[in-house]
C-alpha cells in the first residue's frame, strides 16, 4: 500500500522567498515619499523639487522633514529643514536666498531652488522622520544642462605639399558633450578633441585638414553641431583661404590689328590670393610707344601702327611671389570696312540705276521728237528757215527749189515714181530769208495746183489735197518710220542713198530768225528731217 509523504522544499529555495518578501515590504513602505526620479535643468534657470508623504492608514507620527543634497563627487549635506515647531532652516551657505519651501506643511515639503548653477547637479534626498518607522525617504536626480556655444572658423594656409588645418569647428561649455562631423566634397579629414569644465560642462573641438592647393581657394566646407540641448542640428559653412602666387593670361587680342585701327584693347588678368597689388605692361622691344595707355590691368593702343607690332609682357606680384605672361601683337595692313564697302556699292548701283533710268526718258523723248519732225511737225519752239539767218551770217545765195506733182505717163496712176508731167513751181530764197514761189510751165502736165502769190508758198498737204498725185505718190508719203531709216543712209559726204542710189546732196532750209514768215514756207507734210538738223523735201528738186 503506497503511503503518501509531504513535499520537501529545499533550503536555498525558502530563503530566497523570504527576501523577496522583505524587498516587497521595504518598496511598499519606501513608497510612503514620492518624488521626482529625474529633473532637467539649465543654469540661471530655477526647478521645483516635489516630495510628499503618504499615509493611507493615518498611523505614522511625521516629525521632521530634511533635504539633502549629495553632489557627484561630494559628500551629503543638508540644505533646507522644516520642523512644525521650529520652522524653517537653510544651513547650507551656497544655497541660502536660493532655496525656499513652497508650502508650510510635513506632508508636502515641496522646495524651489532659483539662479541655477551647473555646480547644482547632483542627488536630493527628501527625509521625513517618523514615529514609530522612523527615517522614511524619496531621492530625485537633478541634471544639469547647457547649451554649447558654437562656432566656426577658416585658417589661411599658403598652397603647399604638407596636410595642414584649415577649418575649425567647436561646441563650447556644453553639457551633455556635443558631437561634430564635416560635410565637404574635399580629400580632406579631421580630428576631434574633449575638455572637461570645472562646472561640470564639456567643450568638444574639431579641425578639418587637407593638402591645401590653389584650386581650393574659396571652396566650403560644413561643420555640424549636435547636442541635446538644441533642438536641430548647427550647422556653419566655412569657405577655405588658400594664398598662393599670381598667375596670369592676357585677353582681348583678336588677331585684327590693322593700320590705322583706334581703341585696340588687352586686358591682362591676374588671379592670386591676396589679389596681385603690382600690375606692370612691358614691351619685348623696347618702352612702350606714345600711343599705347597704360590703366591698370588694361592696355590700350589709341591708334594701331607699325610701333606695336611687338610682344606685350604683363607682369602681377603679391606677397607669395610674381607670375608674368606675354602676347605677340601681329600688325596688318588696313581692311576695308564692311559696312562701309556695302554703303559705297550701295550708292554708286543706285546711281547707275538712276542714271539708267534718265537717259532711257531722254532716249524716249528725243525718239518722239524726231519721228513727229520727219512727219513735218516742227518740235515745240522751233521755226524752219528757208535762208541764212541774218546777224548769224551764212549767206548761201539764191536757191531755186522745183515742186511737182508725181502722176504716171499719159495721166496713169503707177505709183513708180516722179515725173513731170504736173506743174512745177519755183520756189527761190533771197538773202533776205525770204522766197517766192511761182508756177512753170510743163509741157505733160494734166492737172493744175493752185500756186501760192509771192510770200505764201504752197504747202504739202494742198499739194497732196490737190487731187494731182495718184495713189501710189500719196502712199510714198505715208511709209513706216522705220522703213526710212533702213532705206536712208548718209555718206560722210553729206549725199543721201535712197532705194540703192546715191543722191547728191540737197539744199536744205536752215533755222533762222526770221519768225512766222519762215515757218509760212515750211512744207508740213512733205519736209524730212535729216541727221545734221536740216530738212529736205520728199519731192522737190533743188536747182
């Protein structure tokens, strides 16, 4: 028959229970003070310092109440005490005036420390002493913090082979210590430092470092600041200064210095650090000429001659050292002006279209002209003269000029040529620039022209309105212009070929003065104007 038999707990296992019991116990009676864990403060600020005594039963005797402060490296020491009795009490000396209690009670001793100091941070202890538990109390850490004091610097460096700082960064008297970190697109890296304050704050430096070259010379770099006092991130951009020696290059020549050209430029431009404060031009051959100024970095030719077809040397210094550069000017001869050429091409084909366009209305006019004289129309402001003009001399004697009419053989009409067989009439001018005109005899004549008395001539037309002429005559009178002109040529005698033979030359009336009387014998219908300005009859024949 089994029998059963009690469980055995080790001895290890009842101890260990009876502890925790007793922690229990110990948090539910430490519970009584409540505080504060933690507190954050800043200097020159104040906090307020919570604690209060709780007593659900109602049966522990509250006598006394302390604060203690216990700083980090320090011993404990009281520095505010309440007593119902006795009152109030600041035996600490470096808090006196600064620590007040916020309410006369046991049971809320509540206490504000004003005008911070980072030496403040520490441990405080608030102790109540009780009857019959005795000591009962509650600790609250108090934190100090401060803010960094940032900045940020550049270090002038002179370009060189040797790493060498040359930015700075620091977060000062901070507490918690800060953290610093670069951001540049430089070769560079940097290094961080930490010193501790007597105050209990923490000052964190940082150098940034690289090979410094003349293409660093203005290039940024970025210090960073965190910290838990500030709400975002510092952040300072730190432009670097790098010095080195001038160098320089020459700008402005545009291989166009002709003869005679005004205001050529070069411009000799010198980038150092610190900038070049010595800028002098020079020429290879010799000093410069009367027409070269000399401005600074700027080189000006007022008048582009053969003198500054030469090598110009432009000379920088600074403190670093010196750096010279040089340009060959080529001179060349003097270029017609574009512009200028197209104004004169301009002008000179407007001219020749104007021009053209003159002597083709002359050659209009003067053709019109003569087409109506070689009908018989005399041109405006023109008489024809039958004789020598008085006061102009030129008396060529008495001329006989014989009219007829132009009918066929035997009173048929064949239109072929002139005959005799009309009346003839004699038409004789005197020196006096006047004529008669008288009718002969003709022994085939068969029609009759009404002859003109003396001084009244008769004209072409009453001849061809005579009804003496047959058709083919009166159409001789009608032919194309053009017709004459390939039908009449001159010889440089002066004799006319008319239908393939040569004509003598004929007596012709020449301009005189002698007014309306002269223009009274100038046959309209039948006078031709000829190439030296005199006119002939189409029929008559001189004598």
């Amino acid at each position: 028959m089994a029998r059963d038999y009690p469980a055995r707990c080790p001895v290890g296992h009842t101890w260990l229970a009876a502890a925790a019991i007793l922690l229990a116990a110990q948090g539910i009676l430490a519970q009584k003070v409540k505080v504060d864990e933690e507190l954050e403060a800043y200097p020159t600020e104040s906090v307020d310092l919570h604690c209060q005594f709780v007593d659900s039963r109602g049966l522990t005797k509250l006598t006394q109440v302390s604060w203690i402060w216990e700083p980090a490296d320090g011993q404990r020491d009281n520095i505010a005490v309440y007593h119902p009795t006795y009152g109030q009490s600041f035996p600490n000396l470096a808090f006196k005036d600064r620590v007040v209690f916020l309410y006369n009670s046991l049971e809320n001793p509540s206490i504000r420390i004003s005008s911070l100091r980072m030496s403040d941070a520490g441990r405080y202890t608030c102790e109540y002493a009780t009857y019959p538990s005795g000591n009962e109390q509650g600790t609250t850490s108090l934190i100090m913090l401060a803010k960094p004091k940032n900045s940020a610097n550049v270090v002038t460096v002179q370009a060189g082979p040797k790493s060498v700082v040359v930015a700075r960064c620091e977060a000062a008297d901070g507490k918690p210590a800060a953290s610093i970190s670069w951001m540049a697109t430089l070769n560079g890296n940097h290094s961080t430092s930490t010193t501790g304050g007597p105050d209990g704050t923490v000052t964190v430096r940082s150098e940034y470092r690289l090979v410094p070259t003349p293409a660093d010379d203005g290039k940024e770099v970025i210090c960073k600041v965190d910290q838990r006092t500030q709400e975002r991130p510092w952040v300072y951009a730190v432009k670097l200064s790098v010095e080195y020696p001038p160098s320089v290059s020459i700008e402005g020549y545009d291989n166009n210095w002709y003869v005679g050209r005004s205001g050529a430029v070069l411009h000799c431009r010198a980038n150092g650090n610190p900038a070049p404060t010595i800028i002098t031009w020079t020429m290879a051959s010799g000093p410069l000429p009367e027409t070269v100024e000399v401005n600074g970095d700027k080189l000006t030719v007022r008048k582009v001659d053969d003198a500054v077809n030469t090598t110009f040397i432009c000379e920088a210094k600074n403190k670093h050292g010196a750096s010279r550069q040089q340009i060959t000017t080529v001179v060349i001869e003097a270029l017609e002006d574009p512009s200028s050429a197209g104004v004169v091409a301009g002008a000179v084909i407007g001219s020749l279209l104007a021009l053209l366009l003159v002597v083709a209305l002359i050659a209009v006019l003067l053709t019109r002209s003569r087409r109506q004289q070689r009908r018989g129309y005399p041109s405006s402001g023109d008489s024809i003269a039958t004789g020598s003009g008085g006061s102009n001399g030129g008396d060529y004697g008495n001329k006989a000029r014989l009219l007829f009419s132009s009918s066929g053989n035997n009173g048929s009409k064949n239109g072929t040529g002139a005959n005799n067989n009309g009346p003839i009439y004699t038409y004789r001018e005197g020196c006096d620039a006047t004529g008669t005109l008288t009718e002969k005899a003709n022994d085939y004549h068969h029609h009759h022209l009404h002859h003109v008395s003396s001084g009244n001539p008769p004209t072409a037309h009453d001849i061809l309105l005579s009804g003496e002429m047959d058709e083919a005559e009166r159409r001789k009178f009608d032919l194309d212009d053009s017709m004459e002109e390939e039908e009449e040529r001159y010889d440089r005698f002066g004799g006319v070929i008319r239908g393939g033979n040569m004509m003598p030359p004929a007596y012709h009336a020449h301009r005189g003065h002698g007014g309306e009387e002269e223009m009274d014998v100038y046959l309209d219908d039948d006078m031709e104007s000829q190439r030296d300005g005199s006119v002939i009859s189409r029929t008559a024949i001189y004598v």
